[in-house]
C-alpha cells in the first residue's frame, strides 16, 4: 500500500470515530433516556451534537446545514441549533496552499500569477478562497479543495446514516432515505471541480440576457479537478445591504436574486441549490453577483411542470390536478387526508404568487411563521403514518426556503405574482425539453433521468 493510500485509510478512519462519536453521544443518550423511562431532551441533545458538527467541520456540517433548511427533514430543536452552524472551515497554512497548488498546477504556479494571497478570503466546507492577479492585470478567485475531501465525502456520508437513523427513532413523521441519497449524490458532485466549472459556464449561458445578475467567468487554463480559478466579482455582503439600502434599492435586489434562482428552473429545469448568504453578494446598482456552482441540480421537464400544476391546482382548488402534481413528482397513495397534509405546506409557499398584488414574501416578518406551519405538517403526517419524499425536495425546498429568508432579510415588498407570471406564461413542456437538452450538451452535462 502507497504512503497516500496508508494516508487515505487513516484520515477516513479517524473520521469515522470523529463523527461516531459525535453523533454516537446524542444516540447513546437517546436511547438510555427511553430505557431509563426519562423524558427526552431534544434541546440538550440538539445542542450537544451541534457543538459535536459544528468542531468537526466539512462536508458532514455542511449536510447539517442543508437539512436545517428543509422543512420535516429534521425535528425542530435539531434544526435550530444546527441552522447557527457556519460554513468557514480553519482555513489550510501556507505550506499547505503551497504543495496543493504543485499538485494542481505543477512546481511552476507562481509564474502563472502576477500576485498571489498567501492568506485566504474565505474559507468553507471543501475548499477555500484565495484572491490572486493575472498577468493581464486581472483580478482572480482561486478555490482550492482541502487535501483529502474525497476519504472525507465518503466517511461524512456512511455517518450520516446514523443521524437519520437517530432521528427516526424520535420521529417517523418523515422517511429521510431519499434525502440521504440526494445529498450524497449532490456531495459527492461537488467534488469535481472541472464539473463546477462547466455549470458555472452553465449558469453564464443561461443568464447571459439578465444584465442584474453576474456571473463569474472561468479560468480554464489556471483550473484543475480539484482548482477552480474565475474572476473575481467585488460586492457588498447581503448582510450589510439590507441593514443599510433604502426600500427601493432592496426591492431591485430581492427581485434580481429571484430571476438569479428561477429563470434557470423555469427556463432550462436547472436550479442553483444552496442559497447560502455567502454565496451571493450585491452591487452599487442591487445587481447581484452569483458565486459557487458546485451544488446544482438539474430536474427532468415534468418536475417544473409538476410545480406550475401545482400553482393552477391550489388557484383554483382543484385537488384532482394537485394530485396529478404530487404523482408527477413521485409521491405515492396519496390520500385525501395525506393531500390536505401536503398542501398545507404548498400553500404556505405559493401563497405570495396567488394574489395580483404588491406585498411580502410572508405576512409575518420572523422565520418562526414558517417553522409553525412545518410543525402543523409533521404532526399531521405523523399521523397519517408518514411519508417519504422525493429527492428532488431537498434542494428544492432548500432553495425556496432559503430565498424566503433572504426576502425577509430584505423586507421587500413586490408583486410576486406578476414575477412568477413572466416567467411561467409561455411555458411548454416539449419547448422546456428542447431547450434543455441543448443547453446541457452544449455544456458537457447529462440530462436528468426520467425519475430525477
């Protein structure tokens, strides 16, 4: 066995008791709290394996995260604790960057940049961010996978396994099996640095007639599998442009950021899944800049076309389309009480495009609405003996969730309805198909399978 390969099996070793014991600790207690006949305390188990996730870092936190978005996916304490995760790694020291860069590049990448950051500007789950210039003067990204993420994917994802094991004793409102296959598909995905360069060509391509959103330009010949080099977009925080903009600067940037996340989806099936605020910034002018394409999700035609059924079955109360939806998207037996179940969900996210009128993304300002309304879902599905959602749920409730939040933070107030309208009024299915499918070759990607 090689040096790297020895390497390999220790690091992902060690990863397995890290993770194992960290989520092992809330499983223990789970279970004697109920052998011993105690009350569970979900807030203190929550809380401990936040602490636990939140040390170890990487991709196994950054699941966390996606779930803490996605309503039912996990009980309420869960999500709320892991929600407060933050996605900024312990940035890698010099001599790292310097030996990874080799690896990537050859013995010669210093010549290829005229200045370099040996400091790194931001810092995530895979990789992190340094700034750098070109010979021509331009200003660069370059982000540079962490060593050994690929032993690191695959251990992160065994464990998590047990997470949904430990929530499924404690709740069985929700079959997460499909979740977990989506996130490791979708993780492992993000691997691939050569696959985030052609979908961040994907998204240049399919925004290219939206003048208010940008789109960073790829540096083929400073990338690799595990390098990713693009222009260097400068823009102000989400955070700090909605603390200091007035009203109708914020309602520019709300409206551009929804055409950023839903003219891909409506035009081509595609949809950018992690609307992280770290991954978006704002101009002078509320145009926005789009960052990292590593975890992208591309959805046959009928899945868009399930969700604009959808719309026209709640407009007009008619339960035999909704479960036309449903079916397209591959829920199954569903009954009349499990389809009021799930529409108390679809409601709440459709509602602000049902009325032809100027207003918020929400009729009350704090995200504790939206927890309520998921709340009265899992309790009612509970009920109904549970439910198991398709995958495509999870990037997609984590992209409508998370653009809710970011609509918050806003506070804008337009007419979503007319938005959703431009969009959705010349759609047809084969055009959609058409579309797509060249859209995708063009760009060296597959097209979806029929289930998704």
């Amino acid at each position: 066995m090689s040096d790297d390969a020895r390497s390999t099996v220790r690091g992902r070793v060690g990863r397995y008791g890290r993770v194992g014991a960290a989520v092992g600790g809330a499983a223990v207690r789970l279970a004697g709290q109920r052998y011993l006949g105690r009350p569970a305390d979900p807030e203190r188990n929550a809380a401990d394996l936040k602490a636990a996730l939140g040390g170890l870092k990487g991709p196994l936190m950054k699941a966390a995260q996606i779930l803490a978005t996605i309503p039912d996916a996990l009980p309420a304490d869960y999500a709320r604790e892991l929600s407060e995760l933050q996605a900024n790694a312990p940035p890698m020291g010099w001599p790292f960057v310097r030996r990874r860069m080799a690896a990537e590049l050859g013995e010669d990448w210093r010549d290829r940049f005229a200045v370099f950051d040996r400091n790194a500007a931001r810092a995530a789950s895979l990789g992190q961010v340094h700034r750098a210039t070109g010979h021509d003067g331009a200003a660069l990204a370059c982000k540079l996978q962490y060593p050994d993420m690929a032993s690191t994917v695959a251990a992160d994802l065994n464990q998590l396994k047990l997470v949904f094991a430990v929530y499924r004793r404690y709740d069985s409102a929700i079959d997460p099996s499909q979740i977990h296959a989506e996130l490791v598909e979708r993780l492992t995905e993000e691997l691939d640095y050569g696959r985030e360069a052609r979908h961040t060509r994907l998204y240049g391509a399919m925004l290219a007639d939206e003048p208010s959103v940008h789109v960073p330009r790829v540096m083929d010949h400073l990338s690799s599998t595990r390098l990713l080099t693009t222009g260097w977009l400068e823009g102000q925080p989400m955070a700090d442009f909605a603390a200091s903009a007035g009203p109708a600067r914020r309602e520019a940037a709300a409206l551009n950021m929804f055409r950023a996340w839903y003219v891909p989806f409506y035009g081509y099936g595609v949809i950018h899944g992690d609307p992280h605020l770290g991954n978006y910034t704002v101009n002078a002018d509320a145009s926005i800049n789009l960052y990292d394409f590593g975890c992208i999700r591309v959805f046959p035609p009928s899945f868009v076309r399930g969700v604009i059924e959808l719309y026209h079955a709640l407009r007009d109360d008619d339960r035999d389309r909704a479960v036309h939806a449903y079916e397209s998207w591959g829920f199954s037996d569903i009954s009349s009480e499990l389809l009021d179940a799930l529409n108390i969900w679809a409601r709440f996210l459709y509602r602000p495009l049902m009325e032809d009128k100027v207003q918020r993304i929400q009729q009350s300002e704090s995200g504790l609405y939206g927890a309520n309304v998921a709340h009265q879902v899992q309790a009612r599905l509970r009920d109904l003996g549970g439910v198991t959602p398709p995958r495509e749920f999870v990037l997609m409730d984590r992209a409508a969730v998370g653009l809710g939040s970011v609509f918050l933070r806003l506070r804008a107030e337009l007419n979503w309805h007319r938005v959703f309208h431009e969009l959705i009024e010349t759609f047809d299915m084969n055009d959609l198909e058409a579309r797509q499918a060249r859209m995708l070759a063009a760009h060296d990607l597959e097209a979806p399978s029929a289930s998704g």
